[in-house]
C-alpha cells in the first residue's frame, strides 16, 4: 500500500517539521464504480488514472457503471463480486444537475438490493463539476454510504479542468495521500476505537488556539450578594462541563501547544456595528483591541478550534459576536490554508443549518475542516473522535494539506470578489488582498477559445459531420488529458 517512502518521494512539502506518520504496508484493493455515462472517455475517471501512476502498491479495478447500467441491472453478480472483494470503493462521477448521474443513481438502488456484504469497508469519492452544487451530490452519496455502513474517508471536488494545471495534479495527489492515511488509521483503531499513537513521534509540535465561550466558575462572595446570580451561574458552569472535559481531553491528545481563549474573559464593548470604520486601516471603531487581541492571539495560530455548546441552534452570542467583529479584517481571509477543527457539545444530527455553517464557514475562509468531534446529545463522546480530530488536524499542520474548495467556497468567494472590485476605492485592503491572491478571475474574453467553441457548435449543428463524429466528441475531448498521463507515467 502507501508507505513513508512513497510519500517522501511524492513531492512531500519540505521544510516544515511534524509528526511522524507511518503507513501500513499492505496492498489497497480499490474499487472504482465509474458512474459517467461517457464510460473510458469520462473526464473524471482520468484523475483516478493520474493517480495510479504515483501510487503502484494500490489496485484500482474499475467498473463503468455508467455506461454498463442495463448489462448491471440484469446481472448484478460480477459487480456484487467485486464489491465484496474491495478493500475501498471510489464513487467517481460528474455532477449532474445538483446529483450523481441517473446511471450511478441507479447502481446504487443495485447495490443495496444486492445484499453484497460491504459494511465496514472504505469509501471515497473524486467528482468533477463547474462547483455548481457539489455539495449535494456529496452528501447523497455520504448519506447511502452510511445506510450501507461504508466509512466514508473524504472526497476531492475538482473543477473540468483542474488535471490540466499543475495546482490541480497536486491537490490530486494530496487527496489521494490523505485518503490512505485515513484509512490506515481507522483500521488501526477498528470500528469503534481511537486512531493508533504514532510508532515514532517526532519532538516538535505546533500552535494550536482553542475558542471557545466557557461559563466561569461561580465566585463564593456572589451567593452573599445575589442568591439568584450565583445559581444562575452555578447552573452555566455545571451546563459546560461536558464541553470542559473535551477541550481537557483534545489538549491531552493534540500534538500541539495549545492555548484555551475564552470569550467570556475580553471586554467586548459592543457588536459590530457596520459603519466601516475599519475600511480603511483595519481598526475597529471600539477602542476594546480587539482588532489586536484577534491578529495575535489567535490568527498567528497553526490551527484553530472552535469548542461550544448548541444553544438555541447557534453556537452561541458570543461566538456569533466574535465573528461579526472579525470585519476589522474586511473580506479578508487571512487565515487560508490553516486546518480548523470543532468540539461540540449537542446534537448536530438535529443541526443541519449549524453543520451547513461550519462547512461554509472553513470553505470560504480557505481552511481545510479537519473534522468535528460531538457528544450527538449523549452524556459520553463516542470513543475516538476526538484523537481522530487531534491527528487530522497535525496531519493537515504537517503536510499543509488544502484540497479544492467546493460550493461553498468557490461559489461565496466569487460573491466577494465581485463586491470588492465594485467597492475597491473603499475596501483598499481587500482589494490589495484579492488582487495578490489572484481572486479576481472574472470571465475573460478569451478570442481563441470563443471561437474554437463557435466552430464545435457550427460542426454540430450540421447533421452530416454529426454522422461522421458520432460518439467519438468525448474522445475528442480527453486529447489533452492523455498528455498529462503521458507525462505522468514518465514521472511515475
């Protein structure tokens, strides 16, 4: 399977020390269920392809669901085979129209019918799409993995053409890196138990700030003052200790010097007010130093976790107001590329708006989201969630780990990016920002693409070359993929 070796030589990022992580050396058998109906020709099945070419020790084994739908639903027998022989299944599709294809849509009905035995086995998922509602697709394939009990282990939303770029080839990689090590550590720790410890620990560790909105512990002198306020806050801070026992039990875990903020103890004078004071040199109306108090207390930080309690499904007034506050860095996202995790104390499952914000949340912002640790209401954290989330996120510190945002974040940052060009003259600091990141990519004209698009129209509106091409469009369409995996295989 993937060893150390093979990541080193993978274009592992130099120069930042991390802890030690080790692979288990065993063939991966995976299983690609291809759901595009274009079959070989599918654009995203070349990405699988890309990948197969670095990593040697896995098997892929690919059936075109896709194009094969009716052969499958007659006989399920050879894919209901190669289901149970898998070690991981990899859903690899376009997004069609806010879904999967009908096609795999339909393999799946097929697979649940089946009675194929599978429960406990990985699964992934790779997809291409213009970014339109990615999102959905994703969780309806997460949603008939669970009903199926496959542990799903991440998925990389690319765009069309991201294998043609170098920074698309890379996330790819990336991905694939990360899926392995996810799956060695959740077969270290079985089905219910805590991620195996590193073999051979290396001595560093990074920075890590926790923020979170702790009751404090009520003071004696305040039952003689006020009997009322005192069991008020007898009551707030007995509320928290679950969420106290999580933060105790990630510090313990976390390869990482960590550092607890609590809100409760910064003299907020107020919430944002709106007035862009702060447009233009990033301070804050309130003299309170929050502006100060954010930039070095916080954002210098390797990662960040969020701890809080569901209250009134929110994270709560004061983290709500920690983010308002957070304009004095405009439209800013100055904390990209740091992981972020969450410890919650609540049900999430009874929480889809608060689950939908924490994803958006990280995907906007450019933070990989590392991973949520939750008691689900219950008085014990199920077991090894929260050393899941600890190794995710070294891991994530380690290896600088970003994959390709999705709607959310590619869809909200170009909301951003169109407000900030029309407001460039006030928002200065945002727009020197998006200008350096390379934010502002608006459609651009583009004659020599236009017209080749006019002449591949003009060709398909003629009945006679239609004839002639047939079905060899998408062939067509793969030309430039083929030479990425020329020159993949020469690298591999």
């Amino acid at each position: 399977m993937f060893t150390q070796e093979t990541a080193d030589a993978q274009a592992k990022p130099e120069g930042r020390p991390g802890i030690s992580i080790k692979h288990k050396e065993k063939d991966m058998k995976i299983l690609v269920l291809n759901g595009s109906p274009t079959g070989e020709n599918s654009i995203t099945l070349q990405t699988v392809n890309y990948i197969g070419e670095f990593f040697p020790d896995c098997t892929f084994d690919v059936l075109h669901v896709g194009a094969r739908i009716r052969l499958y639903e007659n006989d399920f027998s050879e894919a209901k085979a190669a289901l149970e022989a898998a070690d991981l299944i990899l859903f690899c599709y376009p997004v069609y129209t806010f879904l999967v294809p009908a096609q795999l849509h339909r393999f799946i009905e097929l697979m649940k019918e089946s009675g194929a035995e599978i429960a406990g086995k990985f699964a992934a998922q790779i997809t291409t799409s213009l970014h339109f509602y990615d999102v959905t697709a994703h969780r309806f394939i997460e949603g008939n993995c669970a009903d199926m009990g496959l542990r799903s282990l991440g998925v990389l939303s690319a765009d069309m053409e991201d294998l043609l770029h170098e920074k698309g080839q890379k996330e790819a990689l990336d991905f694939w890196r990360f899926v392995m090590w996810s799956a060695d550590q959740e077969a270290a720790a079985g089905h219910a138990g805590s991620p195996a410890a590193d073999p051979e620990p290396d001595a560093w560790v990074g920075k890590l700030v926790i923020v979170t909105d702790l009751a404090p512990e009520p003071d004696e002198s305040l039952r003689a003052a006020d009997e009322a306020a005192y069991e008020k806050a007898l009551l707030d801070h007995a509320a928290d200790m679950p969420l106290r026992g999580m933060i105790r039990a990630f510090r313990a875990e976390a390869p990482f010097k960590t550092k607890v903020v609590n809100l409760r103890e910064f003299p907020f004078k107020g919430g944002c007010l709106g007035c862009f004071h702060c447009a233009s040199d990033g301070t804050c109306i309130y003299q309170d130093g929050f502006d100060e108090f954010l930039r070095k207390k916080i954002q210098r930080a390797d990662a960040i976790v969020y701890a809080y309690r569901v209250k009134d499904h929110s994270m709560g007034y004061r983290m709500k107001l920690f983010d308002d506050r957070q304009f004095c860095n405009g439209h800013r996202t100055v904390t990209m590329g740091r992981p972020v995790g969450y410890l919650v104390d609540g049900d999430l499952s009874a929480e889809p708006n608060l689950q939908m914000l924490m994803e958006a949340r990280a995907q906007v912002g450019g933070n990989f989201l590392a991973g949520i640790a939750s008691t689900g209401g219950a008085e014990a954290l199920p077991a090894g969630q929260i050393e899941r989330l600890a190794r995710t996120l070294a891991y994530a510190v380690k290896y600088e780990y970003q994959p390709p945002k999705n709607f959310y974040g590619v869809g909200g940052l170009k909301i951003f990016r169109d407000l900030i060009w029309q407001m460039q003259g006030l928002m200065k600091e945002d727009h020197r920002f998006y200008k350096a990141h390379g934010f502002y990519d608006f459609p651009q004209k583009r004659a020599g693409r236009m017209l080749a698009m006019y002449l591949v129209g003009g060709m398909m509106g003629s009945k006679t070359l239609q004839k002639k091409i047939g079905g060899k469009m998408t062939e067509g369409m793969l030309l430039p993929y083929r030479k990425v995996l020329e020159k993949a295989r020469r690298k591999g």
